[in-house]
C-alpha cells in the first residue's frame, strides 16, 4: 500500500501518509528503536521503487474515497525506511504538489549532504530531521548508519539544507535510556537542532516495541532535564510521549488542560498553580492526578516540574 491513513497527527493535523519505498524496509540507518524492526536492506544508493504517476494515481484515488471532513491537511512522505533514498522523491513532491496539498517529508538527514536531494526536498514545505545526537560514537551506537557514511557528511548536509530550505523546518530527537540521554550529550544536541533554526525541536521516546528489545525510554526526570536543557538553549521544544493531545489551551476544565498540555511541555509549579486559579479549580486535582498516575512530579534545578507519565 502506497498511501494509508489520514492518521491524526499533533505536528501535522490529519495526514495522509505515503510510502514511497517498497513493502522491504530499505534504509541508510538501522535505528536501535526503529518501530519496524531491522534493516535488513542497508543501502545509501537512490533508486527507484515507484513511478510517480504511480503515486499520484494512488493518492487521487485514495482521496476520491474521503469525506469531505477526513481530507488531510498534509500529504506525507512516512515511509517504510528513508524516503530520500527514491530516485524520483522530487518529481512524486511536484506532481503531488497539484492536489494542493502540502507536503511533508519525514527525513533520517543522512542523505542530506547530496545537494539533488537538497534540491528535491526543497520542494516540500515541511520537513522533519532525525538529530538524535551530536557526538560520533552515540550516532554510531544509536542509528547504527551503513558503514560508509560519513557523520561530518550528516552534519553537514543538516547545516546546507538549514540554509537553503524555504519551508517549515523541525527537527525529531528520540531520545534513548542510556544512549543519548545524558545532560553532556543532549548539550550537545541540542548545539547541533540550534544550528539548524529548526523552528520547533521535537523530543520524542520509544513507545512500540523497539528494533532491540532492550532499548528504553527515559524517566519523566530525564525527559524533562532534556527539555529544560532545549529550552534554555533556547529551542522551541515539544514533548511527544506517544499521546495525541492537541489542546493546549485554558478551557475551564483543569483535568483536560493539565493532561494536555503535560503532554506537550513540562509544567512549571508557579504555572500549574496560575492554571488551576484560571480554571477556578480543586488544588486536589493535582494530587489525584498523581495519585492515579497520569502526572507525575519531577525536580530540575531549583523548581518543580508537572509532566504526563507515560511509565506504567
Ligand atoms: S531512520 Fe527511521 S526507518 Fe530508518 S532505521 Fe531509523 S527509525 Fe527506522
């Protein structure tokens, strides 16, 4: 299947996904939380897996069959591997660019120093980089990249198309229990996402079963340190914890509010409590949120912190 969904997306609204890559997984990286398992199939050699008539043929179809209320706001390249690696990547962005759609690409940024996939990704108006870490060795222990690439090449790439990318540019860090989750690297991290101006930084964790049984997540502390540390760096950090809340607003109820918006950023004492005055509500709330693990409360620094407890 070449599109599927429109799945709910926090970052893209509803969208319509599209996997340009056949139904083998074929990828630069071999992640060691990749949520579909092994690359068996490692290249960093573009080809072709479909025509884009193909595609196009495809998408027309699969929207014909939506309702009105289901038609995506993003067409997105999410696919089985790295979607840089098909040949015809820009000429699938431009004949898919008459739907009137955008189009995002969800992109490892290993393929990024090639200045045509530069050129073709330009193309998209909103793209997505893996940067899960600045430091050679964690790249090489977490992404696992064919041998022959290069991480000064990946580096580069990044800062070349940050430069010439005109669209909406955000960046993804998956961050690892063990890998890449200490306050030295994530500095460096998030050195590397500043450069980049990515307009937002995502920090993400695994939440299916990872490539290597082993690998986990980190705890709320340390999910949170490495906000604190994005932010003052001063990235615009999102959290994303595998929970689709989209409401981030004040809405009177205090219950929703405070899980969705835990959910995106951690919440600071002085801001929880401002919160709940807004919403004119029970200060117990805090505590049964806690007590029925939705919430939990974590140090850094000198403040407390409210984020959404994904540990069961
Ligand atoms: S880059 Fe993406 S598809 Fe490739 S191994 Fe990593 S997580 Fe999996």
């Amino acid at each position: 299947m070449i599109s599927f969904g429109p799945i709910p997306s926090r970052r893209l609204g509803k969208s319509l996904g599209i996997n340009n890559i056949s139904s083998q997984k074929v990828c630069t990286y071999s992640c060691i939380y990749c949520q579909v398992g092994i690359t068996n199939k490692y290249s960093a050699d573009r080809t072709s897996f479909f025509e884009p008539s193909v595609i196009y043929d495809e998408v027309k179809k699969h929207l014909q069959k939506l309702d009105a209320i289901d038609m995506p706001d993003y067409l997105t390249f999410v696919s089985n591997g790295e979607p840089t690696l098909d040949i015809n990547l820009g000429k699938s962005i431009e004949i898919l660019k008459t739907f009137n759609i955008p189009i995002a690409v969800i992109t490892n940024g290993s393929m990024l120093n090639d200045s045509l996939v530069r050129e073709e990704l330009s193309h998209a108006d909103w793209v997505s980089v893996k940067i899960d870490t600045a430091d050679k060795e964690t790249w090489k222990t977490l992404n696992r990249p064919l041998a022959k690439l290069d991480f000064d090449h990946y580096k580069n790439g990044l800062l070349k198309f940050s430069q010439e990318f005109k669209g909406k540019l955000v960046s993804e860090t998956m961050l690892v229990k063990g890998v890449n989750d200490s306050p030295e690297i994530l500095h460096q991290t998030a050195e590397l996402v500043l450069s980049i101006n990515s307009s937002t930084a995502y920090l993400s964790i695994p939440t299916r079963p990872p490539a290597i049984a082993t690998v986990t997540a980190p705890g709320e502390s340390e999910i949170n340190a490495a906000y604190q540390i994005y932010t003052e760096m001063g990235l615009n950090t999102e959290l994303m914890l595998g929970f689709e809340g989209t409401n981030t607003g004040f809405t009177g109820n205090a219950i929703d509010d405070i899980i969705n918006i835990c959910t995106v950023h951690p919440i600071r004492e002085d801001t929880m409590q401002e919160l709940l005055r807004k919403d004119n509500a029970d200060p117990m709330i805090l505590k049964s949120l806690i007590h029925g693990k939705h919430i939990q409360q974590v140090k850094y620094g000198s403040n407390t912190f409210y984020i959404r407890k994904f540990h069961s």
